[in-house]
C-alpha cells in the first residue's frame, strides 16, 4: 500500500512541476510581449552617413518586432513576431508641437503597437524624448529618434529645398535599410481612424506598386500642377507628398525610367541627378521630385482617395472630395498652417481638441460634444458648412475604440476573439507559447496511464 501511495505522490508531482514549467513559459512571453521602458537604440544609418551620421533613439513600450524574429521554443515552434506599424515624421524649427498632436492621435485610435521614426533637429531631441517617455505607460509604442542627415557632398543644397528638412523624406528608405514598409507623414497630419487602416492598403498593392499617395487635387479647375508646373507631373493633377506610405524594400530593388539616360536608376542614384536637372522649375520641393519619378513610372503607383490626406483644397471652394463625404474623413492634413490661424476654423477646432485632450477613456468621450459645438460656429467657411465630415469617421473610431469590448480589427473589419486587444497596454500572448502548453499538458496526459499501470501491478503485488 505505501509503494502504491509512494507512485501515486510521485506522479502527481511529475504533473505538477510539468505546469508549472509551461505557465512560466506562457509568463515570459506575456512579459515580452507588454515590455517595459528601455531596450536597445536604433540609429540612422546609411553609406553616406559616415561618422557624423549618429542616430539617438530609446525604445518604449512593448519589445521591437526583431525581439522574436526568426526564434523558436523549446518545442521547436516558430514563435510569432510581434507586427508592427513603422510611422516616419521628419520636424524642424517649430514643429514640435504638431508633430506630437500628430503622434497623439495615431495612439488614441491605433490597434497594433507603433514604431515612430522621428527625424528632428538635435535642440528638439530632448523635448521629443521628455514627451514620449511620459506617455511609456501606453506600452504601445517604440520611438526612435534621428538627426537630420543628408549626402555629405550635396548637403547645403538637400537643406534648403522647398523648406528645411522637407526633403529628410526622399532618403528614408536608404537609411532605414532594416525597415520594410513605412507610413511617412507630415507633422500637419491628424488621424482620425487606427493608423491600422491605412497600413492595411498596403496588402492592396499589386507586384510593381512601392508606394501610395493621395491626387494633390481632385478638381483640375482649381489643380495646381496642370495649371504652373513647368515639370512632369503623376495623373492628371499631381500627388500630394504629405501621407505617403512606402513598400521600401520594393523602392530599393527598383531600377527606375528617367528622362536623364537611357539606363534605369536606383533610388539613391536618381535623387541628385533629378534635383540638378529640375531644381530651377520645381516649386514644392521634394514633393515636386516625386511627381516627376512617379510620371515615368506611373505603373509604381498606388492612388489612393482624398479622405486618406484631406486638405483644404478639398472645401475651401466648396466640397470637392465625394469620398470624405460619403465616409467621413480618414487623415485631416492641415497645410497652409491652418491649424495656427483663423482662415479655415473647421481644421483648427480639430486641431485644438486633440491637442488639448489627453489618453483617458473618459477624456476621448468627452471631447466629441464640445468639438461639434466649435464647428457649428464656423459654418460661415465653406468647409466649415460640412462640419459633419469632419467629426463623422472620429465619432465611429472612438465608438469602435471606447465603446465596444475590445475586439481585433483586420484591414478596417473587426473580428472577435482572443487577439490583439483594442484597449491602450493590451498584452499578446505568442501562438508558439500556447502550444507549447498544450504540447506539455498532453505529455503530462500521455504518461498518467502508465502511473496508473504501475500503481495497479504495486497493489497487486503488494496483495
């Protein structure tokens, strides 16, 4: 009888120990899965970079999609990396502000974590690091940050293109060499849907598209580039530069069509020539250079609606975009800083109220009566008289974020289940992990028959 009791005890402690194994297993993937502050920097880099060419950057939040990339369990299953949405802002001079209401708004609503690649001036870094280390509790975001750095020989005339800095965004794809996709996107940009939506269209492009942007306008009467430009432009109107979401690895295979040889470029060596060519016709920029790549290589393009880059060309003379206002409008871009004066009122009420609010629940709730209010008063604009557009998408994206039980949504669709939960901190737990508990939980299983076997041959014996 004590042999029997002796196998039973040894049995179940066997059993025990095993779950307890597997639990802790499953702890450590919650762990690395929520993080904490700190990790490991991530510097710009590029050829012509050189020594000078420093990049400061403190991960927050949850650990970086490259923490489980290409690992295995004990079990020998593939654990699932982490997928993350990469965001590019390039801010200089006094940009600080707009660019962290723009970072504000891609949290408030954004369901996978967040990678923001922030390029500003080096007096900036420090304000930028005191701002987002505050928001580390959201344990949804990495950021990193990176000087402004152009090619060494051709620096002085990078910088003074169009405005400062502007022009940081054609050289991001030879510099984030390890990033795959970005969404790059002015400082004057203000999402009002998950940052997750439009990442989504990337799954859209077909095998020769690299990048997407939004027409620069959609009615040709009032169009820039068909009526000044004295350069080749995308379609019939042109693109807008200020959303801009890049399959960059594409972008650095690509050997692209120009009018300056016969012999297609890459992307690092069609950037200098372009500018040499054109500089003396070219009025936007960098904007204006991609316009003229994007004309010889139409085929590279990916057109997306008004509603994903909203401007003030699209009401300013009347309501000029059918999509934003069937569903609202998506991206609110505020150029010709509209956000800082009283000409378009409608854009700097939307401004102001994300600015102004802050990550709690009820704070979110609370700023869509008070935000409708403010539009009402400004229906003596012509976009203020479609205010609705402007509050339409943002009321569902709060609705969708604050109102329901947290939910995955998959290109814009919600699905329910155990996944990557809506709610600001959400933890992911590895699909690897979970079978490894189950494939632990059935060997402790499996080996239960013969304890008994053994137990029941004891007590015969023993009898």
């Amino acid at each position: 009888m004590r042999r029997y009791l002796r196998v039973v005890v040894l049995c179940l402690a066997c059993g025990f120990c095993s779950l307890l194994y597997a639990f802790s297993q499953l702890a450590v993937s919650l762990e690395e899965g929520a993080g904490g502050v700190g990790g490991k920097p991530q510097a710009a880099a590029a050829s012509w970079l050189g020594g000078d060419g420093r990049g400061a950057g403190r991960w927050v939040g949850s650990a970086g999609p490259a923490a489980h990339h290409g690992r295995r369990d004990r079990y020998g299953v593939k654990m699932q990396p982490i997928e993350r949405v990469h965001l590019a802002v390039v801010a200089c001079g006094e940009r600080l502000e707009e660019t962290v209401t723009m970072l504000k708004s891609a949290l408030i609503f954004s369901i996978k974590p967040l990678q923001f690649h922030i390029f500003a001036e080096d007096q900036l870094h420090d304000s930028f690091k005191g701002i987002l280390d505050s928001w580390s509790f959201l344990q949804t975001f990495n950021y990193s940050l990176y000087p402004i750095t152009f090619p060494s020989e051709n620096a002085a005339e990078w910088k003074k293109l169009f405005k400062p800095c502007a022009s940081q965004r054609l050289f991001l794809p030879l510099i984030l060499k390890e990033v795959d996709s970005l969404l790059y996107v002015d400082t004057d940009i203000l999402f009002l849907r998950p940052v997750d939506d439009i990442w989504s269209l990337l799954k859209k492009f077909n095998s020769t598209q690299i990048a997407a942007m939004a027409p620069e306008h959609e009615e040709p009467r009032i169009g820039w580039y068909n009526r000044f430009a004295r350069h080749p432009y995308y379609g019939k109107t042109g693109v807008n530069s200020g959303v801009m979401l890049m399959n960059m690895t594409r972008m650095r295979r690509k050997y692209f069509k120009n009018d300056m040889t016969t012999v297609r470029l890459r992307w690092g060596d069609i950037l200098m020539p372009l500018l040499k060519k054109y500089k003396l016709n070219i009025t936007w920029g960098d904007q204006d250079l991609l316009n003229i790549i994007f004309f010889h290589n139409p085929e590279s393009l990916f057109v997306f609606p008004c509603q994903w880059n909203y401007r003030p060309d699209h009401c300013i003379y009347g309501s000029n975009c059918q999509e934003a206002e069937e569903e609202g409008i998506f991206i609110l871009h505020g150029n010709r800083g509209v956000y800082h004066d009283d000409k378009q009122p409608a854009f700097r009420a939307i401004y102001e109220a994300l600015r102004n609010c802050s990550f709690e629940d009820d704070n979110i709730h609370s700023l869509l009566k008070p935000l409708e209010l403010e539009l009402q008063k400004t229906v003596h604009t012509y976009c203020g008289k479609i205010y609705k557009i402007f509050i339409k998408q943002l009321t569902k994206s709060i609705q969708d974020r604050y109102d329901r039980p947290p939910k995955e949504r998959v290109n814009g669709e919600e699905k329910s289940g155990h996944t990557m939960s809506a709610n600001v901190g959400a933890q992911c737990v590895s699909v690897g992990t979970v079978i490894s508990l189950l494939n632990v939980t059935s060997s402790v299983l499996k080996q239960l028959p013969y304890c008994i076997l053994i137990c029941n041959k004891s007590r015969l014996n023993n009898d």
